[in-house]
C-alpha cells in the first residue's frame, strides 16, 4: 500500500555512530534472496552491455590505480543503471532504504546518481583513498552514497575502506590524474577500517569521508550498486558530474519546485548557471 508514513528507522547509537564516523555499515537491510536476485540482474546488465560496448569500454578502473597495484586489474561499471534494469528502479525506492537514509539526511531525498560496480575474481581494481567530494561538490554536505552489496564482500574481496570521522577535516586537496585521489603515501589504503559486509547489507558514508578499497584477490566477484543522494536544497557549487536520473526523488518532496513543468523537466537552478557546466 503507497503510504507516506515512515516504515524503518536507524536507532539512536547508529545515527550518533555516523555522525561521529562518517560511514555506518547497516546490516541486512535486504534479504539474501534479494540480494541474489539482483545479483544475477547485475551480471545480466553487464553481459549485455559488454556486448554492445566491449568489456573494455565498460572498464571503469582509474589510472591512479596503478599506483596500488601492477598486477592486471579490471572495473566493470554502469552509470543509471536503474534505466537498464526496473530492479534497481524498485531498489533505490524501497523504503527500507529511503526511510533509514532519512535518518541521515532529512526527510526529503533525492538522487544524485546510480553506479554499479563488479569487481572481477582475482583482478577486480582497487580505488586509491579519496573523498568524493571533488567530482560533485555541494553546498551543505548533505551528499552521502549507500552502497547495497548483492554478494559478500570480505576484505579478500576488495570491500570498502574508511578513515573514520575524517569527514569532519572537510573537503580536502586532491590529485585529479587518474581520478580524484589522496596522495598514496599520506593516505595509504593499509592504514584505512575496512568495512566488511555480506549480501543484503548497506555501507552509507558521507561524500567527505575518505574511503577506498583493495583488489578483489578472491575467486568470486563483488558486485555493488552505489546510490549517491542529498537534500534536495543542497545545490551544486560546480556543475559537473550531471547525469541522466539526477533529481528524481526518492523521497518525500523537492520544497523548491526545482524541475520545470515543461518536458525536459530541467532543473532551474541548473538552467540559470548552464554556461558554468564543468566536464570530468
């Protein structure tokens, strides 16, 4: 039944874990069936789109990888996928998400964009330490990613490192080459948490908590959907990083009445600051 009544919520010492950490892991916020089910969707979407566009130019891996490892390594990725698949339409929806993200964020969600990552058995990259902050920042921070785990993803596997309650040194330098990274020697991914988690889980952490993860050096694959959201009051103070779904709610309501009435629904804040449009 489609109801506005709030259905799931973080307890009190979750809530003060983030605030004081930066990332929160929640634990089966899925099943395990569902999980497995949008696993297969996951590998289904990437079978397809290796055949369209070839395996490498699905390859996501950041050049700054390079400086964590030699050894042949590969990222299989989809921007939106939600637009391939009505699965993860329904997923980034649910309110057992949406109503624990609120928690988080504020009553009002609205979505940035999606990414689905597999990282291959045995030579899955790594992502050096970062903040991503860099690729979009905003206004108020509001900006945290929920990444939704369709298999387990132990350390063996290349799961997500932190640095807890570095979100609170705020936005940081960072190297572009190769992707937005932290210096490799002052930040090495050895000295990082890692947040192990299993199918069905949630990593959240704020988009100023520097993260990252290792090579996958199991012989299964990791495979993630990352769902980047904010208030939708926090505007960009670069327009960059633009992509197809951003705006959607996902929750609750946009006050401002930002998108258009018209059929390209753009953004009117978007539309008073186009000539400033930033390509990365």
């Amino acid at each position: 039944m489609l109801s506005g009544q709030k259905q799931y919520a973080l307890t009190p010492e979750q809530v003060e874990f983030y605030r004081e950490n930066g990332y929160l892991l929640v634990k089966s916020v899925f099943t395990r069936e569902e999980a497995q089910y949008l696993r297969e969707e996951a590998h289904a979407l990437i079978h397809r789109l290796a055949e369209v566009y070839s395996e490498n130019g699905i390859n996501a891996m950041w050049g700054s990888a390079r400086e964590i490892t030699d050894l042949p390594a590969q990222l299989l990725h989809c921007h939106n996928a939600q637009y391939h698949s009505a699965a993860f339409a329904r997923l980034m929806l649910d309110p057992r998400l949406t109503d624990r993200i609120a928690d988080l964020i504020g009553e009002n969600i609205q979505l940035h964009h999606t990414k689905l990552f597999i990282k291959p058995p045995e030579k899955g990259a790594p992502f050096p330490m970062h903040q991503d902050y860099p690729y979009f920042p905003h206004e108020k921070h509001t900006m945290l990613a929920a990444i939704v785990h369709f298999d387990d993803a132990p350390i063996e596997k290349g799961c997500v490192c932190v640095v807890p309650g570095s979100h609170k040194l705020g936005p940081l330098e960072h190297n572009p080459e190769g992707g937005w990274h932290l210096p490799v020697d002052q930040y090495p991914l050895e000295s990082a948490v890692p947040v192990p988690a299993e199918a069905g889980d949630v990593v959240i952490f704020s988009y100023l908590t520097i993260h990252g993860s290792g090579v996958n050096t199991s012989k299964e694959a990791r495979t993630t959907l990352l769902i980047q959201m904010r208030d939708p009051t926090d505007h960009p103070t670069v327009l960059t990083h633009l992509s197809r779904g951003q705006g959607i709610m996902l929750r609750g309501i946009d006050p401002e009445a930002d998108a258009g009435p018209s059929t390209d629904s753009i953004s009117r804040y978007v539309r008073s600051r186009q000539s400033e449009a930033v390509i990365r």
